[in-house]
C-alpha cells in the first residue's frame, strides 16, 4: 500500500477509485488523495513477486511510504541490505520490497503496527518499507513485493522495471519480459 502526507505526517492512502480497469496480465486505478495529487496505479504479477508501478502527478511535495506484507514482530526482524531492499524475517515467515524504480530512490526500513492490529494474528506486525519524497510535478515510484512462509527466504531474482518508449517492461529472471503499454491510459485529468 502507498501512503503519502505533507509535513503534517497525516498519512492518506487510496480510500476509493476514481476508475478501475482489470486486464489478463495487470490491474489499473486512479486515485485522488488530494484534490490536486492524482495517482494512477499499475499491479503486475511477476511470478512469486506483483510488481507496483505508481505514476503520481502531484500539485505539492510530499512524503511517501510503501508497505509489503505484515509478518510477526520480533527482535532482530529487520534484515539489513543493499540499500534498495527491504528484507523481514519472521517466526511465520518473509516478507521483502524491493526498490525497483530507476529514477527514485527511497529508503528501506519497517514500522511496527499495535497489538492486534492484524486479523491473521494478535501479536505485533512488522511491515517493511520504503519511504521517501517526492516534488511537484510528475513522480514515477516502482517496487516489486513478496512474502512466504518460508522462514529463511532469501530473494536473488528480483524483477527488474524499466519504463521505454511509454512502456513499461518488467524482466524477471529467465521468463519473458512482461510490457504493458501506457499510453492505452489516458493522463491524470486535473
């Protein structure tokens, strides 16, 4: 999920979608935070992994934060990495999110949720994350997330993301490069 604020830290994520459209190979939305902030959404499965495209066409700097998938929260959960990765593991399993994205940079850490803020279990979450800053005008944030079971997981083939000639191109190991043309979206309407 992606969260932005101003300085205010009052975080806003999508509370509803503007419009929605599911392909075979992707799903798309718009969604508004703020009146003058308009983001369209691309998630792309990408084997194990779903990939996170977000094209954020905003009227105002803002902070930005992207969370993968919730583990239980112990001492020593947070695996330090190579500075685009995010890596969790957990007595219930691994969760990473990879900074993809070949313009931004954001930084790898996790936040610890309350006491039974999960449905699946009542101990606290970790979920990792990205965080960063974006400027006025158009921001491109990329990542791709997954998680098992799997308590030791470690994750080598990450998808690569790459936007060429308004397409955008996922490389994932030894599989076919997935594309999904951008301009069959029509730009954010202000």
């Amino acid at each position: 999920m992606l969260l932005l604020c101003e300085n205010d830290d009052y975080w806003r994520g999508r509370r509803d979608c503007e419009q929605v459209l599911v392909q075979y190979d992707y799903i798309w939305s718009r969604w508004s935070p703020w009146h003058d902030v308009h983001i369209d959404t691309w998630l792309i499965p990408c084997g194990e992994w779903h990939v996170r495209v977000h094209r954020i066409d905003s009227a105002r700097a803002l902070k930005t934060l992207e969370g993968g998938f919730a583990v239980i929260n112990h001492a020593g959960v947070f695996v330090p990495g190579d500075g685009r990765d995010s890596l969790l593991h957990a007595c219930n399993g691994t969760s990473l999110i990879h900074e993809s994205s070949p313009l931004y940079h954001r930084e790898p850490g996790h936040i610890v949720t309350p006491p039974n803020s999960s449905i699946v279990f009542a101990e606290c979450a970790a979920i990792p994350t990205l965080s960063g800053s974006i400027s006025l005008g158009i921001s491109w944030l990329c990542c791709a997330v997954a998680a098992t079971h799997d308590i030791a997981r470690e994750y080598s083939d990450k998808p690569q993301v790459s936007i060429e000639r308004n397409t955008l191109c996922i490389r994932h190991a030894n599989k076919e490069k997935i594309s999904v043309l951008l301009t069959n979206i029509r730009p954010c309407s202000k």
